[in-house]
C-alpha cells in the first residue's frame, strides 16, 4: 500500500509540473499574441496613415488635373485669338502690298518724267545757248523757265519724301513681323511645354494607379 502511495505521488507531482509547464507555455503564448497583436495594430495604423496620404495626394492631383486642364483651355482661347489676329493681319498686309505696288507705280512715272524733263531742259538749254544775242526771248524763257525749275523742285521734294515714307513703312512692317514670329515660336514652345507636363502627369497618374492596386492587393 505505501509502494502505491508513493507511485501516486510521484505521478501527481509529475501531473502538477506538467500542469506548470503548460501554465508557462499558456502565458508566453498570451505574450506572444499580445505583442503580435500590438504589431498587426502598428501594421493597421500606417496602412490607414498610408491610406489617407493617398486619398490627400489623389486630391491633389485632381486638383493639378483640373488647373492643367483650365491652363490648356486659356492657351487654347490664346490660340485663338493669335489665329483672329493673324486673319486681320493678312488684309493689313495685302493693303501694305498693294500701297507698294502703288508706291512703285509712282516711282515709275517719276522716273519717266525725270527723263522728259531732262530731255527738256537739255532743249532749253540749247535754245539758251543759240539765242544768247537776243534780250527779249532769255527773258521770256528765264520767266518760262522759273516755273518749271519750281515744279521740278516739288517733284524732287515729293520724291524724296515718298522714299523716306517708304522706307518708315518698310521698317514698321520689318517690326511687326518680327513680333509675329516671335509671338508664334513663343506659342510652340509653350504647346510643346503643355505636351511634356501632360505626359509626365499620366505617367505619375499611371505610377500611382499601379502604387494603389499594390497597396489594396
């Protein structure tokens, strides 16, 4: 009977350290889980962090989106208006054509009437020289003469004052058109900058899109 007595102890001892075995494994166990489930909180804070960082850079984007978007319509109503004034302009230019043509035409008869005129002072000074004896006819022909050297004067002075209006007019339309190119190459450059931006701006939309569905899977 003490032979069992003792068997039965040791095995109620040897159930009572198993029992404690298992009360230290169900209590590391307990702080085990208790730091997992501190680190899946952790996890689940900077995934919402994450999460809300990404709705604020969405919004900004969109909002990038629309001002780029409000920048590509004024450009376009820029475009515009450059295309109304270089229609207005055409006009303007083939009127300048045309008061050149006119201007040109002028010179032309100047031109011809400058050689009659030379023609008749070259026949008068002949008749200057072979009636030199006589005193009644120099007289007439200096009184005939003077209103011709006036209006030779007149037509020298118009003249020059049509070359000097020509060669205003000449600079005025060297400027405008330079303005022109200068206003069209600044309008490419700026739709060639406006292409750029907007195919950098899909690629970050694409980049994020992709970040998105990476960071729902």
């Amino acid at each position: 009977m003490y032979a069992l007595m003792y068997c039965q102890n040791d095995l109620s001892t040897e159930c009572l350290l198993t029992h404690i075995t298992r009360i230290k494994a169900l209590i590391t166990m307990n702080t085990l889980m208790g730091c997992q489930t501190a680190l899946l909180t952790e996890c689940l804070i900077t995934h919402m962090t994450t999460i809300r960082a990404l709705t604020r850079m969405y919004a900004l984007m969109c909002c990038q989106i629309s001002l780029m978007f409000e920048c590509l319509i004024t450009h376009i109503a820029h475009i515009s208006e450059f295309t109304t004034m270089y229609a207005l302009m055409f006009p303007e230019t083939a009127i300048i054509i045309e008061c050149l043509i006119t201007r040109i035409t002028y010179i032309r008869a100047l031109t011809s009437m400058y050689a009659v005129m030379c023609y008749q002072i070259d026949l008068l000074t002949e008749c200057l020289i072979t009636h030199i004896t006589p005193i009644t006819v120099p007289t007439r022909m200096y009184a005939l003469m003077c209103p011709e050297t006036a209006i030779i004067i007149e037509c020298l002075t118009t003249y020059i004052t049509c070359i000097r209006a020509l060669t205003s007019m000449y600079a005025v339309m060297c400027c405008q058109t330079a303005l022109i190119t200068e206003c069209f190459l600044t309008h490419i450059t700026r739709i060639r900058a406006l292409s750029t931006m907007y195919a950098l701006m899909c690629y970050k939309i694409s980049l994020f899109t992709k970040c998105l569905i990476t960071q729902f899977t």
